[in-house]
C-alpha cells in the first residue's frame, strides 16, 4: 500500500472520529439543555405555587365580598376598592400596634444580634479548655421545644412582676440565642485567624477584635441575624398573647385577632388589614435579600 493511500485511510479515520466526537459532545449539549429547562420549569412551577396565595391575598384586599366569593374567581377586581385599605387601618388602632410591634422588633434584632455575637465570638475565635462541649450543650437547647419552657418562664417573669409589660418579650433576647449564635460561629470561623492574631500583637483586646474586625467582615450574616429577629418578632402572636393584656400594648398579630373579631364576616376589610401587615416584611425582604442569601449561604461553608 502506497504512502497516499495510507495518508487518506488516516485522514478518513480522522474524520470520522472527530464526527462521532462532535455528534457526542451535541448529544451531551442537548441532554444538558433539556436538563435544565426540565429543573427550571420544576422550579417556575413552585415559585408561583407558593406566590399564587399572596397574589390571591392582594387580589382580595381590592375586592368587594360579591367578588370574593364569586365563581369562577375573579383576580382583576373591578373596581380596585383602594377603600378597603383605608377603612381597615382606621377601624381599630393599627398605628399602635404598628409602632408597638416595630419597638420589640428593632430593641430584640439588636439585642439578640449583639449577645449572639459575644458568645458566638468566644466559640470561635478564642481557645479555651471544654469549649466544644459547651458549644454542644448550646446546641442541644434548640431541641427543647417552646412548650417545655412556657410554664417556667412564665412563673419567673410572673414573679419579677414583668407580666403586662413587654420585658418578657425583649429581655430574653439579650442573652442570645442557639440558633444564631451557631449561625455567626460558623461565618466567624471562615475569617482568616491571621486577622484576629495580627490586631491582637497591636495591643487590641478581645471586644475590640470583635467589634473592629469581626463584626464589619461579618455583616451579611450579621444582616441574617438581624432580619430573621424582625420576621419573628413581625408575626409572634404566641408570646404576646401570654404577656400582654392590656390593649395599648398590642401587636399586629393580636391587633388582627382583635379586628377579626369585630369583623369576622367583612373579608375584604380581613384581607386587605392582612395584606397591609404582610407588605411590610415583604418589602425588607426584598431590598435585603442579598445579603440574606449571603449569610445563609457562606454559614454553610465552614463544618461544626
């Protein structure tokens, strides 16, 4: 066989193989899209599941009751019934309430934010005999439901004379809480322990380590800490039905029991005072949601 058949015979294998190597890697390429728009359109398909009942929520608070209960559901109101909002708000003291549910949400996100802090601090940054096994009796607490707990406390603030006021509601808060002192000891271990040793060879002390280095590299999870606090203090109804009596002291939660009850059967005023208190924490979320991703996202990156 001569040189150039051989050559050809080559070249022809050549050819084939980068044929059937281009017909793979398009095979693969379609697997791969077909692959992806499957899980994006699982994923479409859940977004507006869980979307469909705030929609609905929104859509009702503009209705009138015809319109509510009308088949086949109406989510276009005709008329937008901006009314509805207005009259709501106005029905019962929702202001208070707003102001009262604002102060215990702003006092305890600082207040848990900063305890956790110290104590998640001293779990991760400093070295000392039993720390992990303190660390996983701390973490042992959050298998204790709240039910175990409400009697006992309930007898101690009854005997510090705080039921009726909003001490029960904010004090705890001030000696941390498991749940985020394992989320900021998970972040403090991700920084770079050289940080920590360099501010401590400049003379700086332990609450200014945390304070000047820790805390402002922190700030997404910190931020998590913060927003998670206001999102349970925004819709806590169990706590202040417990402590609190008397009506000025109310929050939204037991403001909306309370309007419930004066107008069990409006459901256009009961949506649209309900949608009025869902905005707000939906609105935080959104102009917080990166730095909640974050936080969330970087907790995870670091093992126990």
């Amino acid at each position: 066989m001569t040189d150039e058949s051989l050559r050809s015979t080559h070249e022809i294998e050549l050819e084939s193989r980068r044929t059937a190597w281009q017909a793979r890697k398009r095979h693969v390429a379609r697997k791969h899209t077909v692959g992806k728009l499957l899980l994006s359109l699982a994923v479409y398909t859940l977004a507006v599941s869980f979307f469909l009942p705030l929609a609905w929520l929104l859509s009702s608070s503009l209705k009138n009751d015809k319109q509510i209960f009308a088949l086949p559901p109406i989510w276009i109101p005709k008329p937008v019934m901006w009314s509805n909002y207005v009259e709501a708000l106005t029905s019962a003291r929702f202001d208070l309430f707003f102001r009262n549910t604002l102060l215990i949400a702003s006092v305890t996100s600082v207040g848990v934010a900063l305890s956790s802090a110290l104590v998640a601090y001293g779990f991760s940054r400093i070295e000392w005999p039993g720390r992990d096994v303190l660390f996983f009796f701390v973490l042992s607490t959050m298998m204790v439901p709240y039910q175990v707990t409400m009697i006992p406390l309930y007898i101690v603030f009854s005997k510090l004379e705080w039921v009726g006021t909003y001490l029960p509601l904010i004090v705890p808060y001030f000696t941390g809480s498991s749940f985020y002192i394992f989320l900021l000891r998970q972040f403090f271990r991700m920084i770079p322990m050289e940080l920590t040793d360099a501010a401590r060879i400049d003379g700086c002390s332990e609450l200014g380590i945390m304070w000047r280095v820790i805390l402002p590299l922190a700030r997404p999870v910190v931020t998590v800490v913060v927003l998670f606090r206001v999102l349970d203090a925004w819709g806590d109804f169990f706590e202040p039905l417990i402590y609190i009596s008397r009506l000025r002291q109310y929050t939204l939660s037991l403001g909306l029991l309370l309007f419930q009850g004066m107008y069990f059967t409006e459901w256009h005023l009961l949506m649209a005072a309900s949608a009025a208190i869902t905005i707000p924490v939906v609105i935080v979320f959104f102009f917080t949601q990166r730095s909640f991703i974050e936080g969330v996202t970087f907790t995870g990156l670091h093992g126990v």
